[in-house]
C-alpha cells in the first residue's frame, strides 16, 4: 500500500502565479536603474570572415550615444561558456567582441546609448568590412580533409567511443542487420523572454548582474574569466525567468554586460531581439547518427552499433558533453550485452550549438526509435512487443560501469500505454484509402537524475524556523517558471508537517545564497535539490524536537509535530506554534532553530518516458496532423502533480516541433533563412493536440519521497513516435527530421 503524503503529489498552486497573471512580475526587461544604459549587439551577416575594418564614426557621432564597443576595446581573455565549476575545464575559443566572425550571427560591435531608440539607429550606421572565407555548413564538410578549418587544424572538435562487449564481430556474422541514417536539425528554444541582462558598478569597482540564468555560480565565473577579475567582485542575482528550455544555461550576455557596466561606470541593461536569439545565442545541436542493429529471428537484440556525428556550430561550448550524453543514454534503456557508441562533433560556420531540452537524448531517441521501429516492420512484429522483449528491468545494472539504472520502470509504461492507448486495437484496423490516412507510431527515451557519477553533484542549504512562525530554505535554487520553488515549499511542508505557504524559498543569489555545484541543468532539481531539502528539513526537525523537549520538560518521544505546532503529548492542552516555540527556545535556551547542510547526490537513477501518438496525413498535401498523444512517465512519485503534467505537456510540443516543422534552417553560404517567428514554425495552439498522462509512481528509493526527474525526458519520445506513425500511416521510411510536407510528398513520390 502506496503511503500517503498530506503536500507531496498535490496540485498546489505555483507560488508566484498571481503576481504573473496580473502583470505584477517584474523581469530582468523591466528593471530601471537610476542612469540606466541601454546596449545591442551587431552581429555579423556573415559566416566566415576576418574583419577588415569597422567604421563607427556615423553611430558615435549621434546624440545619446555613450560609446561603440569593438574587438579592439574588449579583453583579449579566452574562454569557453560551458564552464560550471573550477577544477573542470574545456577548450576556450569565445571572446566578447571578435575581430574573425566564424557564424551569422557571431558578435561584431556593441553599442551603448541613452535609450533603445538611439541604440538601434546607431546600430544602421556602422559599416563593417569583411574578408569573407570558405564556409562550412555541413557535418559532411567539416569532415573533408583540406577544407577551411573554423579553430585549428581540424574541424573535428572531439571524438570518443563507449562499448560494452564486441558488437563488431556479431554485426558482421548476424543474419538480420537493420541500418538507417536518422538526422536531426538545429532547433531553437523559442522562450518567450528573449536573452537579456543588467549589470552595474558600485564605487568599490563590485559589480552586480541580473540575469534569468541557470547557474548563478557558473555566471560569476565566465565573467571572472572573461574580465580577469575576482570572484569576489562580482553578484549575480538571478531574476524571474520567461522560459529557458537550456538556452539560458551558458552565460552568453552576462560578461558582456558586466564589462560595459565597468567600462562606462553606469548600469546597463543588455537586449536582443528574437533574431538574435536565433541567430547569436545557442541552439539545439544538429546531428546525423547511423545505427547498425543485429537480431535474432525473435527480435532479441543481439548488437548495436552507433555512429554518431555532432554539428556543435562556430564554438567549442559543450562540443563533448553533448556526444557524451548521447552515448550514455544510448546504454540504458535496452539490454544489449554488445553495443559501440562511435560520437564524434564538428566545428560549422552554424549556429553556435549549447544545452537545449533533454541535452542528447531527443536526439539520440529518435535515431535509436526509428530503427527499432523499422526492424519490428523487417520482422513483421508489433512494435510494442519488440521493445518488451529487450528492455532493461529494474535496478539492472549499466553495462558501461555507470550509475545503477534504479527502479527502472520502463515495461511498465509500455504495458500502461498500450492498455489506455487501446494499442493492439488501433493497429489491427486496416489503413484506410484515399487522401486522408491515420498511422499509429511510439517510441521510448531514457534520460537522468544529475551529475553523479561524472561530475560533482552536490548542493548546500540552510534552514531557519523564525520567532514569525516561517521557514525560510536559503539554497541557490532557479525557478525556471516551472515551479521549483512551489516544489522545495511542498518538500520542506512534508517533513515539518506545516502548510508550505510558511516556507520561504529564495532564488538564488551569489551574495546569500550557500553554494550549489550545478544549479539547473542535467534534470538534477528535484532529484538532487529536492533531496537536499528533504534532508536539511529533517535536520530542522530534529533539532526543533530536541529544543522543545528541553523548554517543555519530556523527553522527545513525547514531541509531537502536527499542522504546524508543536506540543507534549501529555500536555495536549499547550500547543505552540512553531515561531511561539522559537521564541521560547530563543528567550530560554539563548539559541536559534538554524542548520546547514551540504547534500551530496547519492545517485544516478535512469527515467523513463513511452509515448503513443495517432497521426492523420493528408497525402496530396504532405501536412501531418497529430490527433492524440498519450505520454507514460516512470516519475518514481510526483511532487505536485499539475507541474509534473504540465512539464509533460510542454516537453511534447517541443518535440511535435523537432518532428514537424522546427528547423534553423541555413544555406550553402551560411545564411539563416528562420530569422523570426514568421519563418520558423513552432506549433501554434490550434495544431496542438490533447496530450494525455499516464504517471508509473512505484518510487525511487534515493529520490525524495520517492520522486526522479521529468523536465528533460518529456522531451524525448514525442518525436520519433510521430515519425514511426507517419511511416506506419504511409509505409514508407523517413529518416529526417522534421518531417516536413516538402519531406513527406518526397518519401510518397519515391514509394511510388
């Protein structure tokens, strides 16, 4: 029998909602300081070029304008924006400004003005002259030997291979090899908040960043970096956030900020616009994987080998972190004693490649979901059952010598789904003729919990019980607009047994907040950070039961704890509210409720998402209509089960767009052609399907309260479902995403 929590799995309302509807939040674009600046960026329109001379005369000489920024002005300190934390380190190949522009997009010139007006006509005026350079566009380029290189003496970045057994041999003796060549786009994040920041100088020379960021730590080191000045000199206060989906997980606009904060001793707030944030930030990391697939006449899984090729763009940022994650995940989610993971990532004249939601796995998941999608049809067998016959099973191991998979619960959310989905009946129906087909496709994703196991994951965090009946968590906790805080009050609630609107959860901030070795990023929140509020609440508790034995004279079995007071069960008459207590503790004993502790991940537990789509495919159009979605979710135990939903919900239009319509799209000459919202196609409301929920909460024993991750892995398995359900509707056998209109009438027409 499942225990039963009073907070933990209720649909409590976020904490900052109200403030959010009316209006009343206030973002980083929002902020006026006393004398505040305005700054954009230039940047470049081309892909591949050395700056012959920037002519700034025009814009400087305009009223208002403070001053014009180029490379000539900016430090010369290399560095690389994917760095989190000291005693790690990757190559560095970013600078501020840079005098040899490697992508549309990369940062030219800065102006800095009086208002935004000034800035953008000052912005027209500059005239930059370029010694254009052979450009790169493709994985298939940058692997050409004697083309331009981008850094170096080589456009292959990095390279690495992970392997259980020899799936060598078997591939080349087996029977049944199934192969296909899967390739994914750039994709952008489309935040409704496009990148911004605020910095300012005080008259120590300190200087102060506000940024809706996703590691205030990480932020407060590229600048020491890039400015070569202490850590202790800088803030960085992270603000309300309008959406990230990882893009805001490298410090891109912060050290540029804080630098023209020095440079002109007044507060500036740093802008860019949507192209901008296409064009000149980060995106999702085109790639084009070939997996090689041996089976037995049953469908068991004999090897697997996987060639995966990475396109990171013009810098390095986690040009291996991303093959990286690709290839771990490749390792736990079916049972293959022999499998090879080949990863590899290049440098193009491309958007600059960073974290985007789920970090490989969609990816990976949609390479890995379509060939085994196409091997069930090669065997004649039902996708579902293929899957059921190779997966792995709770707390198997991981062949690779990483973390232990934990509960894992993946045939359970197949068996879920193909029940609720009515699975069996839906493909047993003969395809109907004419223009309009249905087709039935799903596919499975396995993502993280964290960093344990590759990179110190751990979080600091300090509780105090107020004398006005609070509990305030001070941790460097960033509300992504999901609802982490509401997430860490629900926690905190559980183990004191008092309403989480008495916890007072503040975001994070260099200055107050106790350090945290990875902020928000590999799924890690609730796991790791939810854990650790779990442990420093039960800490809380213990010290407030010992103290009040102390001031009500019993021992501290007799302590009870119940909707937020505290009393002697022998006394039950006298009950005393948590700040009542305090106080008495304070008045009494001259002591205080307060503790620190500093909580290290104690695992890596795999989760698991299924998903089951139905598609309808206008075959004269091309134009591929998703009609029901239905996403199962191994969650080990939901917190607040509206955000886990919604997270859901949100990751499959993410990856309905990677499936159908979103792609960066850019030409032989390094141009992009999705410059705004008219041109990339993200799914608008009206094309959005219903997608239902099925939750598998059979605990993780590690996790708080049972709980593991969901943020990332929701965006994983919509995808390839969708392009397995095309396939089916159509029986035919794309390979590239997005399966477009154009993609599709192609596929038909070479069918026949």
């Amino acid at each position: 029998m499942k225990e039963k929590f009073k907070y933990i799995g209720k649909s409590i309302r976020k904490h900052d909602v109200k403030e959010k509807v009316t209006g009343k939040i206030k973002y980083a674009g929002d902020m006026k300081l006393g004398g505040m600046l305005y700054a954009k960026m230039l940047l470049s329109d081309a892909a591949h070029a050395n700056i012959i001379n920037i002519d700034t005369s025009k814009a400087e000489a305009l009223k208002g304008v403070v001053k014009v920024f180029t490379h000539r002005d900016v430090p010369k300190n290399y560095y690389n924006s994917h760095k989190w934390y000291k005693g790690v380190d990757f190559p560095r190949d970013e600078l501020i400004l840079t005098e040899k522009v490697r992508h549309v997009g990369d940062r030219v010139a800065i102006v800095v003005a009086k208002d935004m007006e000034t800035v953008e006509r000052a912005l027209s005026l500059i005239k930059v002259e370029y010694e254009r350079l052979p450009v790169i566009t493709s994985i298939e380029d940058a692997m050409k030997e004697g083309t331009t290189y981008i850094h170096g003496l080589s456009n292959k970045a990095f390279e690495k291979t992970i392997k259980c057994g020899d799936s060598s041999q078997i591939l080349k003796e087996a029977e049944m090899v199934f192969e296909d060549v899967i390739t994914t786009p750039k994709q952008h994040h489309a935040a409704m908040e496009t990148h911004i920041c605020v910095a300012e100088q005080d008259s120590f020379g300190n200087i102060t960043v506000w940024s809706p960021c996703q590691v205030v730590f990480q932020v407060q080191l590229i600048i020491a970096e890039a400015l070569d000045i202490p850590l202790d000199n800088i803030r960085v206060i992270k603000t309300i956030m309008g959406g990230s989906f990882g893009g805001k997980g490298q410090p891109i606009l912060e050290p540029i900020c804080a630098f023209l904060a020095m440079e002109t001793g007044k507060p500036v707030q740093l802008i860019t616009d949507r192209t901008q944030s296409i064009i000149g930030m980060r995106s999702r990391n085109a790639s084009k994987i070939c997996v090689k697939t041996a089976v037995d006449h049953e469908g068991k899984i004999l090897a697997r080998n996987i060639d995966a090729d990475i396109d990171i763009g013009a810098y390095y940022t986690n040009g291996s972190a991303v093959p990286m994650a690709m290839g771990k995940k490749s390792f736990r989610m079916y049972k293959i004693k022999d499998q090879t993971f080949n990863g590899r990532s290049y440098f193009t004249n491309t958007v600059v490649g960073g974290a985007c939601r789920g970090y490989g796995s969609p990816q990976i998941h949609a390479a890995t979901e379509i060939n085994i999608d196409n091997i069930a049809r090669g065997l004649h067998m039902d996708p579902a059952e293929l899957r059921l016959k190779n997966f792995v099973k709770p707390y198997d191991k991981d062949p690779t010598g990483g973390p232990d998979l934990g509960n894992a619960r993946v045939i359970d959310c197949v068996e879920r789904g193909m029940k609720v989905f009515k699975w069996k009946k839906k493909r047993s129906k003969a395809k109907a003729k004419g223009r309009f087909v249905r087709g039935f496709g799903m596919a499975c994703a396995v993502h993280g919990n964290g960093y344990h196991g590759a990179y110190p994951d751990f979080i600091t965090m300090t509780m105090r019980i107020t004398n006005d009946n609070a509990v305030v968590l001070k941790s460097a906790i960033h509300d992504q607009g999901c609802g982490t805080v509401t997430t860490m009050k629900q926690i905190v609630g559980e183990v004191l047994d008092i309403h989480p609107d008495k916890v007072i959860v503040p975001q994070a901030d260099t200055a107050f907040s106790p350090y945290d070795s990875a902020g928000t990023q590999a799924s890690r929140v609730t796991f790791v950070c939810g854990g650790g509020a779990k442990k420093t609440a039960e800490l809380a508790r213990e010290e407030l039961i010992a103290k009040s034995s102390v001031i009500l004279d019993c021992k501290e079995d007799n302590i009870t704890i119940k909707d937020g007071f505290i009393w002697n069960v022998e006394d039950e008459e006298n009950k005393f509210t948590f700040g009542e207590m305090v106080v008495k503790i304070q008045n009494e004993l001259e002591e205080d409720i307060e503790v620190t502790h500093t909580y290290k991940s104690p695992a890596n537990p795999g989760v698991y998402a299924v998903n089951f789509v139905e598609v309808e495919v206008d075959r004269f159009t091309g134009l591929v209509k998703v009609i029901d979605v239905l996403a199962v979710h191994d969650i080990g135990q939901a917190i607040n089960r509206d955000f886990v939903e919604g997270q859901i919900q949100g990751g499959a239009h993410m990856s309905i767009g990677l499936a159908l319509s979103e792609e960066i799209k850019i030409d032989r000459m390094g141009r992009v052609g999705t410059l705004n919202f008219s041109k990339y196609h993200i799914i608008n409301a009206p094309d959005m399907p219903d997608v239902r929920v099925e939750l598998i909460e059979e605990g993780e024993a590690l996790g708080p309260f049972g709980a593991k991750s969901v943020g990332e892995v929701c965006a994983a398995a919509t995808a390839p479902a969708i392009i397995n359900a095309i396939n089916d509707a159509l029986d035919i056998n794309i390979t590239d995403l997005p399966a477009t209109p154009e993609r599709v009438l192609k596929a038909i027409r070479e069918k026949g």
